[in-house]
C-alpha cells in the first residue's frame, strides 16, 4: 500500500489520528493511556501493512485501535487482580460494558462508512436530495426551493434515492 513511503504513512496518520484516538479513549477512559494506544495502534498497523488485504482500510485500522484498547483493559484488570485487589462485579460489569461500548462504536463508524461509500455510487441526482433531507435535516420544501423543482419531485428522488441506498448498502454490507 504504502510501500515504505515515511510522507504517505505520515499522511494516513494525521487522517485519522481523531478517530483511533477516539476509539481508544471509549475503552480506557483514559487521554494518557489513549494517546499511547494510539501510538500502539499505529505503531502495528506499519508492521502490518504487508498483510493488508486492501478492503475496508478505516474498518481494519479501527478493528487494530480496538483490539489494542480492550487488550489494555483486560491487561489492567488483569493487573488489578494480581495485585489481589478483587475485582468488584461493578468494575466487571463496567468493563465488559465498556468492550461493548466501543464495539457499538466501531459497528456505527463501520455503517456510516458503508452508507457513505454507497452515497458516493449512487446518481448526484438522489444523493444529494438524500444529503439534504437526512443529514442537513432539510423539509422536502426547503430542498425543493433549493434545488428550484417541486416538492414531488424531491418525494420521488428521496423514493428512489433509498431505493438504490438500500440496494448497495446490502451488497456493500455483505462483503
């Protein structure tokens, strides 16, 4: 991918530094410890460049920044208990709560990723009524005043426009 190259691995970094750091930091609760997780993160995903199978690079980097997070706490807790401090049912309970907090983050960035690449292939024509009307929170009317069409006009892209979502959003979700 990016074959030795210092600049373009420098570069994928300052990309998305927020979003492993932010991945790390639902798990530990943490700043010190998801800054140096983020470091851990990127620090493994150069190692492992070579075995990246060039599918879903966002997925695969926030699946490592997890999987180094949840390592962490379980090596902490681990820890904890070593130190014959019991661990509580509480701080159990928290624990496994948070592992699964940071899953259902990672699933939610990994369907806005999908729905984002589906957005992309999808005619301008409905995208962007869909961009409107979804994430800008726009009524058909203020869209249909926008665009200078009429309001059935922007029912009818919306209609057909999550159609076609819907459709490679199913295909994009099976791979």
């Amino acid at each position: 991918m990016l074959a030795g190259d210092q600049e373009a691995f420098r570069s994928l970094v300052e990309e998305y530094k927020d979003l492993v750091y932010t991945i790390c930091f639902n798990v530990v609760r943490d700043s010190y410890e998801a800054e140096n997780l983020t470091q851990e993160t990127f620090f493994q995903v150069y190692k492992s460049l070579s075995s990246y199978k060039q599918q879903g690079f966002k997925s695969w980097l926030s699946k490592i920044a997890l999987h180094k997070a949840i390592d962490f706490q379980r090596s902490s807790a681990h820890k904890l208990t070593k130190a014959s401090i019991p661990l509580t049912a509480a701080l159990e309970d928290r624990l496994v709560e948070e592992d699964n907090e940071a899953e259902n983050l990672l699933i939610r960035t990994e369907e806005k990723n999908v729905l984002a690449e589906c957005l992309l292939n999808i005619p301008p024509l409905y995208s962007n009524v869909l961009i409107k009307y979804y994430r800008e929170d726009k009524s058909c009317k203020q869209i249909a005043l926008e665009e200078n069409i009429s309001v059935r006009t922007v029912e009818t892209r919306l209609y057909r426009g999550k159609k076609i979502l819907r459709q490679y959003y199913e295909e994009l979700s099976k791979t």
